[in-house]
C-alpha cells in the first residue's frame, strides 16, 4: 500500500473470506483479519496476513466447528466495498493458488 497523498496517514487494512459453494449457506464476506497501518507522505508498505484452516471454520449442518476444502476468494482492502480479490483453492493436503 501506497500514501499517494502529501501529508501523513492511517488504513485499516481488512481481510475478508469467501467460500462461494459450501454446503451452508454463509456470509458473502467473512471478516477475518485487519491491521491499522500508519504511512508518511509517499511511503510505500507491504502488508500480508497469514490464514490458516481455523479462518476458514464455520458451523456446519451437524453443528461441528469445522471447514470444507474447495474454491476459497481472498479480499483485501480498506472497506468491504473497496478489495482486490484473489481465489485459492484450499484442501486438506495443500493449497494451490490460481492467478489471472
């Protein structure tokens, strides 16, 4: 992330999951994670989460906190309406990710 302005500022970086096909019926976004990020004037920082199965847990239709491997859509960004998007597919051996 970039401060493109000429004074010092502050972003709330937030990280939403995805999982369009579950066999639950969830959120559009998953509010998983954000980080406060103070920039001077022209600065440039890398920001970067860490996500794990344990983000991915929701409760199923047997009630177990659990997660289902498939196509999972990473956002990032500093609103819900404001993200880039990247998709992953996640399963229970690795994680394999699909640039466009």
């Amino acid at each position: 992330m970039t401060n493109t302005g000429k004074r010092p500022g502050e972003e709330t970086v937030q990280l939403y999951l995805s999982q369009p096909v579950a066999s639950v019926t969830r959120s559009a976004e998953d509010l998983r994670g954000f980080q406060k990020v103070s920039l001077k004037s022209g600065e440039t920082r890398k920001v970067s989460f860490r996500i794990t199965p344990e983000d991915l847990k929701f409760y199923n239709s047997q009630l177990e906190y659990d997660w289902e491997p498939g196509e999972i859509v990473i956002l990032i960004g500093g609103s819900s309406s404001q993200v880039k998007s990247a998709p992953v597919h996640w399963n229970r051996q690795a994680v394999s990710t699909q640039t466009k």
